[in-house]
C-alpha cells in the first residue's frame, strides 16, 4: 500500500483534504471545535469535538456529501502569517486551538493560518492551491479519541480519510482496503473458529477454540523438533517470578510499567512473567559450566503476560497474555557470530517454509541521546551493535538501521513485516546482550581454568504465537497448508440416504491414517454443503456419490479449484501426504 506520510504529493493532498473535511464538519455542525488533523502512513484524520454527540455511518455520509460541495465549490486556499496575539484572537473561542497556540513558540518561526472560502483553520502547510483538487476522496472510518492520547481528558470523534490526484488511483486503493477486511485475522479467526474475546474473562486475553488449538499445537511441533535438531534444550519455567528476580534482572526498574501489578503472597511480593530470561538465567546458574559446554541453548514455548494499553490490543496480534517460542543462547564472545549466524538461517528456513517474502531486517540500535532508559556502558554498546552490524553484512541480508528500537539491555536484529491491517510487526527477533549474565553473576570456566562471564543471545523465531498465527492467517487468507488445518478432508456424500455407509468407511480410513476429517451428512443440497467446505476453507473436500461406490473410488476438489479430480483411496493418502 501506499505510504501517504512519506510521499510528498500524497501528503500535501491528504493534509489539504483534512481541511476540507473540517469545513464541511463545520458547516453541518456549527458547535464543532478542531484538535489536530495530520497525515499518517495509512492517509489522514482529523479529532473533533462534536458536544455531547457521536459519529454514525449516517453522519459520515452526510460529510462526505457535504465535503464535494466544497470541493466542487473550488475555492482557492489562501496562506496568511499571523503574529501570536493575532491567532490567539483568531480562535478564542476553540480551547483546542488555544492549547496548540500556547505552545508555539514565535522565535522557531511564524504562525500560519489557511483560508478556504469560509472556513479557517491554523497549520504549517504547506496545502494545494484549490478545494478544487480535492475531489478524489473518501472517509474510511471513525473511532473515539481520547484528546492528547491521555485517558483522563475528554473522548474526541476521530475521522480518517483518504485522498488522490485520480478517481483511478482512489479506486484502486479502495479495493486493496477491501482486500486487507478480507485478510484481517480478526475477521478470520471469528469465522473460522479459531480463537475468541469475552468481555468478562478481560481485554487482551484471547481464548483459543478448538480449531485454534490444533493450528497451535501443530505449530508447537513444528517449532520444538526444528529446535531439538539443531541442539536446543528444552524447559520448563512458571508465569509467576519474585518481584526481586526481576529486580536483579533490571525489568523492574526498566518495564515494570508494563507489567501487571505486584501480588502479595506470604510476605512475598509475585509477578506474573512478561518475558523469560529472567528464568532462564537461573536454570544457567543452577550448574557448574566449562567452555565445552557452550553453547548451551535452551528454549521454552512459554506463556507471558504484559499490561499492554485496551486501546493498544489488536486480536491476537496484540495481546495481554501471549505465547512465545523463546530461547537463550548462553555462549563464549568468539562463539557470538556463528551462533547468530545460526539463528538467522533458522528463520529464513521456517520463512521458506511458510512462503514468507514480504519482510525486512532491521538492526535495532538504542537512542544515543536518551541513553539513561539503558543498561551497560558505551564501549559494551557500540561493541554489541558493530556484531550484530558485521553480521548482517556478512549474511548479505537487506536490512535498516532504526535508533531507539532496542532492548534495555542490548541492541537487537527485527525481522520486520507488515499485517494486512497495515500494522508493522516484529516477527522474529534476535538480541545480544553482555548484561544480564553480569547481573546474575553467570560463569564459565575457560580452557586455562579461569572463570568468565558468558554471552547472552535472546531469540524467538517464530515469536509470539500469537501473533505468528495473525499473521499466517493475514498472508494465506485464511487458506492454511494442509498440515496446519484444524480439517484437513471434508467429505460429502452427494445423496445421504444412499453413500452415506461408503463415505463413513473413507472418513475411518483417512482418521486410521492420521488426517483430520468431518463428514457432512446434513440433508442439505450438494451446492450448499460445497460451498459450506470453501467458507471453511478446508483444503481437500471428498465429492462421493454413485461412481465412488461403485468403483471404490474417491473424487476430491482443493480449495480455490473447480476442478475434480477422481483417484483410488492410496494415490489421495500419497497427494495428502505430499
């Protein structure tokens, strides 16, 4: 999609038609006061306060209609440099406007205002030259805002739109927003029964439903034998840690605004787990270690919790309680490069198998200005970020650089990718860290009977669960490799009454031969129990009627074909199993 922030043309226009979305507000609600409308990646908004009323789909009709007049109207916009006495006079009765102005500070620059037609607005700019230019647009949706992002102050109406030069470009654009609800795993995951919210068990904490726990298991699978190849060892640890843990850890000092709150519990102070390095250390520091030990990995498909913001909850993209496939490598420093080295060809192997493309690497450096949110000194620090830098380099993987992205303790290497909603998601990660064996006080013995600090290096590779699982169900439409599918065969017999006994013995033979199966013997018509298997978006369905009888036959159609394809009952296990 189109990154209407970051180019020009699209930006002015988009800045401009939030202005002309202001007017017509104005015109159809005098009381209206304006807070901010910028532009961001996905187009633009505008918060406004509208009294004591909220938005509806009939509202936003009415907007747009009113907001073509307007544009049809073709009204030049007009710029005009205004003193800070001035434009607090200009919009005295707007305490909105009023914070913004207070804030400004003349000696950066002039305050500017633009005019169109009748309406006024305060801005930078810079804008278009007429409302004229404006016509190619559309409101898209709206949502309550909290003014300044605060949730103590008041809930403002927040309406995004999009704007172009072209009625064709506007088009197009608006079929891949249709094509993104189609993708959205929350619509997904509703309907094909794969996870759901209860208000009443709390935001944030999804509950997986059958299906979903078959894709899940199924992943966890996958993941652990990959791992347990490759030398992983895998453990086990509890959701809850002493709040002195993570102390000692430095995650209280430096995130415990994200963690739920403290439990008191014989005289003891409890926390449930927002990562698990913590306790993984421990497991570490519970033995004595040489260097022939290392690398010692060990790995947890482990559930953690975090106070994520309601607001900031997003399906099971973004979650209060998740699942993460983690492991920490403990190492020797000359061990660091072919172990990352390591982790990186993991994920581009599981990437291949899942027939990801679409992702970015990032090295993710810590801001150098704001460096007290930071553990570790300089030296530590630029060390750390030149690994990680040479290593990329040396795997020839495209990647960014992004300051302020890294963990407390240590810079990191994202694999980033974009969710169908728009969203840009850390997949996989990947982090260095010299500071976490030096606060639990980890040791080795070298090769010359000395001791030494070992090397940390974080990983997930399929990261959280959860939101892998978004994100497979974003990428596939719903449409998921055979393996992963909760039903993997439907079968329907084409008339009930008369091969339902056939259809039964298939279904028996294909579940004895470790596939999943749902037999459809409804008395619905044939059309319906078909298309009732695409909804679903089962892979393989089974149409057996008068010839599959009679020949002991089955005939099977794949998702997305129209073509059916008759074969003998071993040649569909072989093509299952392929």
């Amino acid at each position: 999609m189109r990154n209407f922030k970051e180019e020009k043309e699209l930006n002015v226009l988009n800045h401009s038609c939030a202005h002309l979305l202001a007017q017509a507000v104005k015109h159809l609600y005098p009381q209206a006061k304006f807070w901010v409308g910028p532009v961001v990646e996905e187009g633009f908004y505008y918060d406004i306060d509208l009294g004591d009323k909220s938005i509806t789909d009939e509202d936003i009709q009415a907007i747009e209609s009113e907001m073509k007049k307007c544009a049809k109207a073709d009204k030049y916009i007009v710029r005009k440099e205004i003193s800070k006495e001035e434009a607090l006079k200009m919009f005295e009765d707007d305490e909105y406007k009023l914070d913004l102005i207070s804030r400004m500070d003349e000696s950066e620059g002039v305050i500017s205002c633009y005019t169109q037609g009748d309406f006024t607005d305060l801005c930078r700019g810079p804008h278009v030259n007429s409302t004229k230019e404006l016509k190619n647009f559309k409101l898209i949706k709206f949502s309550g805002a909290y003014w300044k992002g605060d949730a103590n102050n008041k809930v403002l109406q927040r309406i995004y739109g999009v704007c172009f030069p072209t009625k064709e470009e506007l088009d197009a654009h608006l079929a891949e927003l249709e094509e993104a609800k189609e993708r959205d795993h929350r619509k997904l995951g509703k309907d094909l029964g794969i996870f759901m919210f209860a208000d009443l068990v709390g935001k944030g904490l999804p509950m997986w439903l059958p299906n979903g726990f078959i894709v899940r298991h199924a992943l966890v699978e996958y993941i652990t034998e990959k791992e347990m190849k490759l030398g992983y060892k895998h453990v086990m640890t509890p959701s809850l840690g002493n709040v002195d843990l993570y102390k000692t850890s430095g995650h209280w000092d430096h995130y415990k605004e994200d963690m739920f709150p403290k439990m008191e519990l014989d005289n003891e102070s409890y926390v449930l787990r927002p990562m698990n390095c913590p306790h993984h250390m421990m497991i570490y520091k519970n033995f004595l270690h040489s260097y022939r030990d290392l690398p010692l990995r060990l790995a947890e498909i482990a559930n953690d919790f975090r106070y994520e913001a309601s607001g900031a909850c997003c399906g099971i993209e973004r979650t209060r309680a998740f699942t993460q496939n983690d492991s920490h490598i403990f190492c020797t420093p000359d061990q660091i490069e072919s172990e990352i080295e390591g982790v990186i060809n993991l994920i581009l192997d599981v990437y291949k198998d899942f027939g990801f493309e679409n992702y970015k690497f990032r090295l993710s450096l810590r801001d150098d200005v704001n460096t007290d949110k930071y553990f570790g000194n300089d030296e530590l620090w630029e060390k750390s970020e030149a690994a990680l830098r040479k290593i990329l380099k040396k795997s020839g993987a495209e990647y960014y650089e992004a300051e302020g992205e890294a963990a407390f303790y240590g810079p990191k290497i994202d694999v980033q990718v974009k969710s169908a909603i728009g969203h840009d998601v850390t997949l996989s990660t990947v982090q260095l860290d010299y500071q976490l064996p030096e606060r639990f006080e980890l040791e080795y013995v070298n090769e010359e009977g000395k001791k030494e600090r070992p090397v940390v290096i974080h990983r997930a590779i399929l990261g959280s669960l959860d939101r892998f699982v978004a994100f497979l169900l974003e990428e596939t439409k719903g449409v998921l490799p055979i393996w992963l599918a909760p039903t993997q065969v439907y079968i329907i017999p084409v008339n009930p009454e008369y091969h339902l006994k056939y259809s039964e013995k298939i279904k028996k033979r294909l579940e004895e031969a470790g596939f999943r199966v749902e037999l459809d013997d409804r008395n619905e018509k044939l059309s319906y129990r078909m298309r009732e298997s695409q909804v679903r978006k089962v892979p393989v369905t089974l149409i057996l009627g008068d010839g599959e009888v009679a020949d002991s036959t089955v005939s099977y159609r794949q998702i997305g074909s129209r073509e059916t394809t008759t074969v003998s009952f071993e040649e569909l296990v072989e093509l299952l199993r392929k």
